[in-house]
C-alpha cells in the first residue's frame, strides 16, 4: 500500500498594481524685485558776479531775451522673462522584497494496522489498533 500526501507549493504571479504619472502644469506667482532706477533733475544755480568772474559774465550777449534748454533724461525699468532650464524629473521603479505567510490546507493518507488480539482467556478481545507511520 503506498500512502500519499499533497504539497504546498506557493510561487508568485506579477500583477498591474496601480500606476503612477508625472503630470507637468504652469503657475503664475509674484515676485518682485528692487532695481535702482536714475533720473535727472534741474536745478537753477545762481553764481553771484564777483571781481574773479567779472570778464566772463561781461563777455556774454547784450540784454535781450533768450531761452536755453536742458534734455532730462530717466531710466525705467524693463522686465524679460526667460525660461531655463532648473531641474529634470523622471520615475523610476524599485523592487521592495517583503515577506508573506501563505497559508493552505494539505490532505494527508493515513495508513493504520488492525489487529484481532485474543485475552489471557482466549477469547477474541475488541480490536486495537496499532498505528502505522505518520
């Protein structure tokens, strides 16, 4: 008689788990950033005639009405914007390793001996089972 058992075997199949995605999107934001800026002003300076400037304030046109006129200038700030590149993003997969429990159920023969004993009497004694290997 040959007795038999089942085997568990577990083994792994691989799976869709889910995914994953790198979605790109745009955000305005204010910033803001202090910049000297110049400009020019005017200003009447008066020079009193004094003995040392006399010739030249004497060299000057007769007494007649005139005009003379000064260009001002101002800078004014000018903003550009310019894409650069700042950082590259990607997804990668890494394999995890975890341990799992599998549990089942296995069937297993069992083989027993019987035998009839006689009692000191010699009478036939109920049958006693005599176990065979498990």
């Amino acid at each position: 008689m040959t007795r038999s058992e089942e085997q568990m075997h577990v083994s792994v199949e691989r799976h869709e788990s889910g995914r994953a995605r790198l979605r790109k999107y745009v955000v305005t934001e204010e910033v803001q950033q202090t910049v000297p800026v110049r400009h020019e002003e005017v200003r009447v300076e008066r020079e009193p005639i004094t003995d040392a400037n006399r010739g030249e304030a004497m060299s000057g046109p007769d007494i007649t009405e005139d005009e003379y006129e000064v260009t001002l200038h101002e800078e004014r700030p000018v903003v550009e914007t310019e894409a650069v590149p700042v950082e590259r993003v990607r997804l990668t997969t890494e394999e995890r390793v975890t341990n799992e429990t599998v549990h089942g159920r296995v069937r297993k023969e069992r083989i027993e001996a019987e035998t009839e004993m006689k009692d000191d009497t010699g009478r036939p004694g109920p049958d006693v089972p005599e176990r065979g290997r498990e």
